[in-house]
C-alpha cells in the first residue's frame, strides 16, 4: 500500500519556551496509506487534535517531518495543496463556517476551487442530501444547534472532494442517527479510495474501524487492528479508555452462553452467536420498575413555545406548545434529535431566554415575571453549557474554576471546593490549576467548564450535552460524581445524546421532538420502546438491542430491559426454573 502521510520523529509543543511541559507529541513515527479507514482514540488531551493539525499543515513539527501526499509540510508552498487533499472537519466545527447561510457555507469550498458553477451546485446539492441539511439550506449558519453545525462544517469539507478527511470529534455532538450517517458517509468515502481519520472518544464507534491507533500524553502508544486493542482491557483502562459497550456485554453474557465467541466488538455478531432457546416458554418473574409518581415540580413549564427571530424571514420555531415537569430531587433527562429543542428548553430554565408563550416556574420563581431577580435565579440555578469555550473567560483554570462561587459569597475554604470540583471531572488540582485555560484540548476545556459548575453547588443542575468530548474514564468518574451530588437532594436535569452511559442513575427520562415533548417514563420502560425512538432519530442502548436479539431466539423476556443489569437479571431468573433443561 502506498503511504500517503507519513511523521518522521515528529514532534510538537505548545509551550516551546517552556521546557518542563510535557509536549503534546513526542517522536512520532507512523505512516498511513492511501484508502485506510482509521480511528485515532486517547483521552483527553493526549494530542489526537495536534496529530490531525499536524497532517494537514495546520502546524508544523517543531522537529522532525511531516509527509502528505509527497509533500512536506514545513513547505509553505506545499500548504494549499496539503490542504485541498486533507479535508478535516474541527472539533469545534463553529471555527469553520464563513457564510451566512448553509448553502452559502457549503458553496464557499468548491467556489475558491474556480469550478463552474453547474458543479458547485452539484456537489452542493449532494453534500447537503448526504448531511441531512437539505431541508434546511437557507437557515443562518449561524443559528444552528452544535450537533447542526457539525453537520454543515462536514458538508462544506465533503463538497471539496478531498483525498483524506479528518473527522475530529465529528460525532460528539451529534443524535445517534447523525453519528451513524457520519460513519455511513466514512464507510462510503472509503470504499472510493478516501483516506478516513476519525477520531473518538467513543470505543463502540472505533470498533468499526479497519485499525485503530492509541496515543497516550503525546507518544504513539499501540497501532493494531481493533480485535487486538480492545483485547487489552487492563492496559486500556490504566490510560482512561476502555472497551467497546457490545464487547463489555458478550463478556457479561458468556456465563449464561458459554459458547459465545471470545472477542465479539460488533452487535449483529453477537446476536448472530446468540443459541436458540430449547426450554418451555414461560413467564419470567422479575419485579417491574418502579416508576417516580410526581408529587413536588421544582420544574414546571405549561405550553412552552419559542420562536427564534420571530417575525423575520428566518423564524425559526424551536420549541411548541412544550410541557415539563421535572419533580425535585430528581435526575432527569431530556433526548432528542440534533436541533430538537433541549438547549432552547434548558435556556429557558435559568432565565436566558423568557418566554414567548405559555409559561414557566422554577421552585419560586416565575419568569414570565418581567421583574425576575435574575441573580437569585441562578444562584439557585445553574447552567453548563453545549459548548463549553462559551462560556470560559479566565486566563488560568483555578480562577475559572473559583470563579462563581466567590462572586455569589461563597463561604469557606474556596480552594478545598475549587479541588473537589476539578477532581470530580477527571482534572488533578496541581497540574491543572495554573494551566492557561487557552491551551486546553477540546476535551479538558469541556471539563473545566463543567467544574466551574460543580463548585457553585447549586439547587438545581442543568447539563447540557456534559458527556461529550469526555474519554471513557473522565465521563465514568463524572457519572459517578453526578450520582454523588443526586443522592444528597440536587436536582438535575441533563441534555444528552450519550444517555446509555446514564440509564443506570436517570429516575425520568423526557424525549423532545420538534419542540415537543412526545414522550416520557422511568429509563427502563422508556429506552425499551425501540420504534418510537427510532422514528424520532434515537436509537435503543444496547442492552436493548441484544435483549430483543436474546427474544428472537426464543428466549422468554419481558418487552421493557435497556440495561444491561436488567438483561443479566431476567436471564438469571430463566436459568434458576431450568438448571436440568438442556441449553
């Protein structure tokens, strides 16, 4: 195979004036070759985002070469060639878009290439029909959802037609339907001799991968086929990933299934592997959930709708005739397809955003009240945005982190909260509170951010997309702290296209559709309910999906699991009333 990258020694420091920070690549050997599918994975900050810029001559070694498509980087003269056969969607995709429009946006690419106009609109008009945006092409560009403006940002790199495209967190912020149209599209580009680099945070993405290459602080640390990195569990682990969700399950599974095969990373395998049921068909007695009957909203919101630039020829309906009550205590969460509403619906809760109609009451406050004290609301009331870099402002990380709690009077030993704030998201205090926060990764700024939150210690927690852009170990440790701050009384309400991470601790679960919320139940009975989440671009965990693979083998299991303890314990009840019938 022909090598169409290739780093010599390479490496790359943002602190080059300072010789006791780590750099964020060191010595890097690897070559790639023309037409492979590769996925880049490491947690945060162990310098995927500078591998991908490194590549595409968005900067250069400090030592060492970098070599695309025959051509140096450290050539400047190369950089409009490098750069026309290297797309690279960003991990924050805002960084990208020009144009006012989505048509406009995606037009700009192809435009500066001097093609004819007949085949800028062509590629076009494909690029929108392959993203979903279609329907949309004459909305701002600036007025998109995150996970839209994901979207736009791949259709203006597709209608470049590049040799290589970089997706750098691509996924993150998109529904589950959006992250299988970007690997769809991946799978589809590849097969036409397209060099494709994804890099992930999520393993059950990378497992779909030709090879998979694992960088930890900076150093290439393993480059194998994905059967053979997601064997190592332990080493994984040690550097905050983990397996695949699928490969976690069989694992589970292969006490009641023993002949299941060894390394299972894809779920049609599984199902595939799966043996047909042999005993009497019967009735499993496993006690239902329990499902939270609302007695004390904290969150009341009747006949909720917005309209962003009402009365203009961009309206745009973000929320309709929406209700919600969110009872206190609770953990609740709200899913839904990209640009369904939930950012919009969460602004309204602590007062960005008033309402147009219907309206709204947070614990005493009620802010259709045009004489709201804003500043008590978010006392009570705080709000970690989508995307994170909007919210911070500080030069260093410990003030940003202490930030909110000294100037809403916080008392106390400041510094011990800033500390547990930071540790709760995965950030050591030493090493990070003196960080600028300029020169975080993508993944470190999310978790600042989410820490500046934390120390607030508020009433009422609302997260929006707080899982996204985190490694496997930080999003576990978060979950964790989460359930910590839920069981002492917060009430929390999260926005998320990761909920399979949280079915576990989540007491409600809400989903949003087209400003509405259609549907609404405990985890288990809501996220077993595999059609309707499918028809508004959700998709069913995975413990769902093989529990329903489980019953078209036979095997007698009730409709509502979406867990993976709910699976094993249904199965459990299976295998005790036939221990002598023969699998």
């Amino acid at each position: 195979m022909q090598d169409f990258i290739k780093f010599e020694n390479a490496s790359f420091s943002y602190f080059k004036n300072e010789p006791t920070i780590r750099p964020a690549l060191s010595n890097i050997n690897l070559k790639i070759g023309r037409g492979e599918f590769i996925a880049l994975i490491g947690a945060n900050g162990s310098g995927k985002s500078t591998l991908a810029k490194l590549l595409n001559a968005l900067i250069l070694p400090d030592s060492g070469n970098v070599i695309t498509a025959g051509l140096d980087t450290r050539d400047s003269s190369n950089h409009i060639a490098i750069r026309a056969r290297v797309g690279m969607v960003f991990q924050h995709p805002q960084d990208q878009i020009v144009a006012t429009t989505i048509e406009e946006d995606v037009a700009f690419g192809p435009s500066n290439l001097g093609l004819p106009p007949k085949e800028v609109r062509s590629r076009v008009e494909e690029a929108l029909s392959d993203t979903g945006l279609t329907d949309l092409r004459e909305r701002s560009s600036f007025l998109l959802s995150a996970g839209e403006t994901q979207q736009l940002a791949l259709a203006g790199v597709l209608a470049m037609r590049p040799q290589c495209i970089i997706f750098d967190e691509t996924t993150a912020m998109l529904d589950p339907s959006g992250r299988e149209m970007v690997l769809r599209h991946a799978k589809a580009l590849n097969r036409q001799e397209i060099t494709i680099i994804l890099i992930t945070h999520l393993m059950q993405e990378a497992a779909e991968f030709e090879r998979v290459i694992v960088l930890h602080e900076g150093q290439l640390l393993m480059d194998q086929s994905p059967a053979v990195i997601f064997s190592k569990a332990a080493e994984l682990e040690s550097i905050g990933l983990g397996q695949p969700g699928i490969h976690k399950i069989a694992s589970r599974l292969k006490r009641f299934f023993p002949s299941l095969p060894a390394e299972i990373l894809l779920p049609d395998k599984l199902i595939q592997s799966l043996p047909q049921y042999q005993g009497q068909l019967k009735k499993t007695a496993v006690p239902e959930q329990a499902i939270k009957v609302k007695e004390n909203p904290i969150i009341d919101i009747q006949s909720l709708s917005y309209t962003y630039l009402r009365g203009s020829p961009l309206a745009h309906q973000a929320l309709d005739n929406l209700t919600l009550r969110v009872e206190t205590g609770q953990m609740h969460s709200l899913i839904g397809a990209t640009g369904s509403g939930k950012s919009t619906l969460l602004q309204h809760i602590n007062g960005l955003l008033r309402p147009q109609t219907g309206s709204v009451l947070v614990g005493d406050f009620n802010l259709n009240n045009k004489n709201l004290d804003v500043k008590s609301l978010r006392r009570k009331v705080m709000l970690a945005f989508q995307q994170p870099e909007d919210q911070i402002f500080e030069q260093y990380v410990g003030d940003e982190v202490a930030y909110a709690p000294r100037n809403l009077g916080f008392k106390g030993k400041l510094a011990e909260v800033v500390e547990t704030a930071m540790r709760s998201v995965g950030l050591d205090f030493m090493t990070y509170k003196d960080r600028l926060t300029s020169t975080l990764s993508g993944g470190e700024r999310r978790r600042v951010a989410l820490a500046s939150v934390l120390a607030v210690q508020a009433d009422i927690l609302l997260l929006d997309e707080p899982l996204s852009g985190l490694d496997p170990l930080s999003s576990k440790e978060f979950i964790s702290h989460l359930n910590q701050i839920h069981q002492s009384g917060t009430t929390m309400l999260i926005s998320t296209h990761h909920y399979e991470e949280l079915i576990n601790v989540l007491d409600q679960v809400s989903v949003i559709h087209q400003g509405k919320d259609i549907l609404h139940g405990g985890s288990e009975q809501l996220f077993s309910q595999v059609k309707e989440l499918n028809a508004v671009g959700l998709r069913a965990p995975l413990a769902t999906q093989i529990a329903e693979g489980v019953r078209s083998k036979g095997w007698p299991l009730s409709q509502d699991i979406a867990s993976l303890p709910r699976l094993e314990l249904e199965l459990d009840a299976i295998f005790s009333v036939r221990t002598n019938e023969p699998i």
